[in-house]
C-alpha cells in the first residue's frame, strides 16, 4: 500500500530503527527495491531524485532536464510504484529526492509521489524557509510529506554541487521546523555526496541527538535525515576494478556509523551510490562472461558504453540503449532480461543489506496504514 513518507518515519522513530531510502532510476529498479522490502517485511521508501525524474522522462541528458521531463518521469516512476505496490502487503512511499524548486516538486505530486523534498539549503534561512513553507502548504493540502533540508554537504550528486560543507547548526534547525511545518529535515553532519567520501569519514552524531533531545523538550514532532550516506562496500569496488573499471579514491560511510545514527535520532538514511556500483558491476560481470552478449543487437551498445566510460559507475551512462525498458519495463527479448536481471539483483544485494544492518525487518506492521486524505485531514486538524 502506497502512504505518506510521514507514517513511515513515525514507526522508525518510535521503535528506534533507521528506515533505508533507496534511490531508483528504471521501472525494474523499482520493482527489485519494493520485493526485497516484501521479503524482509519491511517499509519502503523508494526515491526519485529531481534530475531522475527527467532520466525516467526520456532525457538521457539528464542534468539538461526540463521541466516536461521531469512530469513525463515522475509518472513513469510512479506508474511502476503504483504496479509493484499497491495491492502489496508492506507500506510504500515515493519520495521525490532533492526537489530543486516548487515546480519540481508539484511535478512530482502530480505524477503519484506521496512525499517530497525541497532543497533550499543553498539559500539564506530566511528564503529556505519561506520556500519550504510554500511546499508545505501545497503538498500538506493533498497529505503529502515534505522533507526540507539545512546546512550544506560536500560532494557531487545530480545537480548538488558544493565543494565544503556547512554543519546544520541546532538551534537553526529547531526555528526552521516550527516555521515550516516541514515533516522531515535532512541536516550536515558529516556525510557526504557522491563516491567520494573520503578514507574514515567520520560523522557528527552529537549534531543529530541536539536537535532531537531539544525538539523532544518543546513538543515539536519531526524526524531527521542522514543524506549522502551510501556505504560504498570495497568489495563491489574491488570488483569493478577487475573487471576494467577505474574507480579511484571511492570510499563511503561507515556503516557502524550509520547504525549508531539510526539510534541518536537518525530516522531515515539515504542510499543511491550503493545501488549505482552493485547493478554496474552486475553488468561488467555479464558481459565478462558471456562474451557473445558483447555483440547483441539489443544490448551490446550498453557493453559499448562500459567499455567506453571506465571510470563512471551510474548505470544512466550505460542504459540509455534501452530507454523504452528504462522507463516503461517493456522486455521485448531474452537479453534485455537478462540486463534487467543484472539490475535487481544488484539493488537486492545492496538493499537487502542495509534493511537488516538498519533494523527495519519485520517492521511493516509497526506502519500506521493511512491514506493521503486521511494524512491531509491530520495536517488540516494540526494547522500545518
């Protein structure tokens, strides 16, 4: 059943685990990340990031995204949610990741999403705040979640650019939770963007247990987010490298650091670069050994682009030869599956780690099942 991100997060905080929020760029992503969560009984938070949105919209370009794009992908994202999960067991949010402006965001209301995130970290508080206030009028009114974010990460990932970071300073973030109504807040705390994290990065979680305590003490219910938090395992990394990649200086968070921040206030943690190196590895090991695939009239472009881009690890560069099942499932041969297979089983390996290292297994009947009239009749009672 499809819900609002909120209810998810209620459950995490109230039974002390982190809830994974797993990014997904194609329909068979989707698919793999909602069945694994079934076989571990657990929620789902499936993401799609503002410039996915485009991807999923036909736009390999993606970084070049229109706005059209972006509708036409929030749908197809949504369209696959809605096919894998909504007569299933488990509780299901789409959460769009990294909303670059109000428009993305209404674009991803209207496509199906049942939560969204503004990023107006980049702003002055005043002008984050007056944005995020915007979203959560709008999205609130439908019972959509909103997630905001405050204080700035390093790191690459899609169009977040910074070369430093801003820790998120405490008491800004419980002024801007009373001023926005926000649900959801992802703060900078030490995590970072993209694969490059850094040999021992190492994150702040007395940043996280200040804003929790202190929001405790004045009644303000809200949860907080861990962004830029994949785990980058060597292994697959290790992998990659023999097989002909060139990943060089790819290291990630510690996942015992993660875990420990699932319980200093932590309630949702998101990973995509996981998901990233696992299905390209899955791919190269294709090829590798099934030389004969390397010549397919169907995807033997993609081998072509492998080969071509050895040092990149977002299975976007590489899938663009089969946009029609990228964006839609549509299978139309043998070898095509065989590619999406590689796909789900990479996403399964990740997520399926993560959901038990994060403690949310067998969690999804902790789940209060509420409909997004139910949630928006919640948010109008509450005066947010």
């Amino acid at each position: 059943m499809l819900v609002p991100m909120r209810a998810i997060l209620e459950a995490a905080d109230k039974y002390d685990y982190a809830q994974g929020a797993f990014n997904v760029n194609a329909v068979c992503q989707a698919k793999a990340v909602i069945n694994v969560h079934e076989m571990f009984r657990s929620p789902a938070i499936l993401q799609g990031a503002d410039l996915a949105n485009g991807f999923m919209g036909g736009r390999t370009d993606f970084m070049n995204a229109t706005l059209e794009d972006k509708k036409k992908g929030a749908k197809n994202i949504a369209d696959a949610v809605k096919k894998y999960g909504t007569d299933s067991a488990i509780p299901i949010a789409l959460h769009l990741d990294h909303g670059k402006n109000f428009d993305s965001c209404v674009a991803a209301i209207e496509g199906g999403y049942t939560s969204v995130m503004i990023d107006g970290s980049h702003l002055p508080f005043d002008e984050n705040v007056e944005l995020t206030r915007e979203v959560v009028k709008y999205a609130h009114e439908r019972g959509v979640s909103v997630e905001g974010e405050l204080g700035v990460l390093a790191g690459v990932e899609d169009h977040v650019f910074s070369a430093n970071s801003t820790y998120t300073n405490p008491a800004s973030a419980i002024e801007f939770f009373r001023k926005t109504g926000v649900d959801a807040l992802a703060i900078s705390y030490g995590t970072m963007h993209g694969a490059n994290k850094g040999k021992n990065a190492v994150i702040r979680k007395e940043i996280a247990i200040a804003i929790k305590e202190t929001m405790r003490h004045e009644g303000i219910e809200g949860y907080l987010v861990s962004h830029g938090s994949s785990t980058v395992p060597q292994y697959i990394v290790e992998e990659i490298n023999g097989l002909g990649g060139e990943l060089v200086n790819t290291y990630g968070i510690d996942v015992n650091q993660l875990i420990e921040a699932g319980h200093c206030g932590i309630n949702k943690i998101n990973v995509d670069t996981d998901i990233r190196l696992a299905v390209t590895r899955n791919m190269k090991e294709l090829f590798a050994r099934e030389k004969a695939l390397q010549n397919s009239a169907s995807i033997g472009a993609i081998y072509e682009l492998l080969e071509k881009n050895k040092a990149a690890f977002d299975p976007r560069v590489f899938l663009p030869p089969i946009m029609d099942t990228v964006m839609f499932g549509n299978i139309p041969d043998d070898d095509v599956a065989r590619i999406c297979k590689c796909v789900e089983d990479g996403v399964k390996e990740v997520v399926g780690t993560l959901i038990v290292k994060f403690g949310s297994y067998g969690k999804a009947p902790k789940v209060e099942l509420t409909t997004l009239d139910e949630m928006a009749d919640r948010y109008k009672k509450a005066g947010i």
